[in-house]
C-alpha cells in the first residue's frame, strides 16, 4: 500500500492502467524553489497545463504566478487537510489522503539541515507534495469532497507576488 503512496511528481495518466486513463488532471503543475531570504521559507511557481494540445517541459515556460510559503504554512495546511479528511471514515479517497498526509510528512522529510546551521525545505519532495494535493482534489472533486478541494485551491492562490 505504501509503495502506491511514493511520493512522486505529477506524470502523464496515459501510461500505467487503462482503467485510470479517465481520472481528472489537475490543471496546473507546482514547482518549489528554495526561497534562503529569511528562515525556512520556498518560493511556489504555479503552471498552468493547456487545455489543448501538447505541453512544453516546464523548463522552457515561464511560471503563470509564484508565492512565497514559510513551513509554518504548510503545518497550517497539512493540519487543516488532515481535519477535513479525518481518519479517512469518509471514503476510500479519504482514506488514501490521510495515508499520504501521514507518509508523506515523515518519510522522506521536509526539512534538512542546512549548511549554515539551520534547516532548509527540500523544495523536491515539496513540489511532489503539494503536485499530489492537486492530483488528488482533482480527483476528489468538489461536489463530493468541497471542503478538501477548497482548502487546496485557496493554498495555491497567490496571496504574496515574489
């Protein structure tokens, strides 16, 4: 069970299982760049995927929006994700959030020591975290699980230009 909770970026659904080729995408991609202005802080780009059409590697495009988010906005997150899907009593997508919530905050962390002698975010294993929140309200939906997705998507607002 845990292997299909890794945490990975967001791939293309088209490989792997036919039966998942009809999961809803999310529709934009997130990126994390270590942001060392000022404790432990990330600067979150924001990708939009085109409707239609192929997609550029995100290398060759230049991000729709970027925010900063200190670790203590992403405990906040976390916490209030793992409030509005419990224990996973729900469902069975709640039951694979809470699992991935709990995972993914342990193994592999979030925080590493840095350098200087403080801590620093891994902006890789943050990318594929918050990628993954997408993937999954997306799949969610709003109509069965609003508070979830309102919660991802009022994260990933900007709320504070770089």
């Amino acid at each position: 069970m845990l292997r299909s909770l890794s945490i990975q970026p967001v791939l293309p659904i088209m490989s792997g299982d036919a039966s998942s080729h009809s999961r809803p995408e999310p529709v934009a991609d997130v990126l994390a760049i270590a942001d060392p202005s000022k404790g432990v802080n990330a600067v979150i780009e924001v990708y939009f995927r085109p409707a239609t059409g192929p997609q550029q590697p995100l290398a060759d495009r230049s991000p729709d929006y970027a925010f900063k988010v200190s670790f203590s906005e992403l405990k906040k997150l976390r916490s209030r994700i793992q409030t509005s899907v419990g224990r996973g009593g729900h469902c069975d997508h709640c039951k694979r959030v809470a699992m991935y919530m709990t995972y993914c905050w342990e193994r592999p962390r979030l925080l590493l020591p840095s350098w200087h002698g403080g801590m620093s975010l891994q902006t890789d294993a943050l990318a594929a975290f918050l990628n993954q929140l997408l993937c999954f309200s997306s799949e969610l939906g709003s109509e069965s699980h609003p508070e979830l997705v309102g919660i991802v998507a009022r994260f990933l607002q900007p709320h504070q230009d770089v």
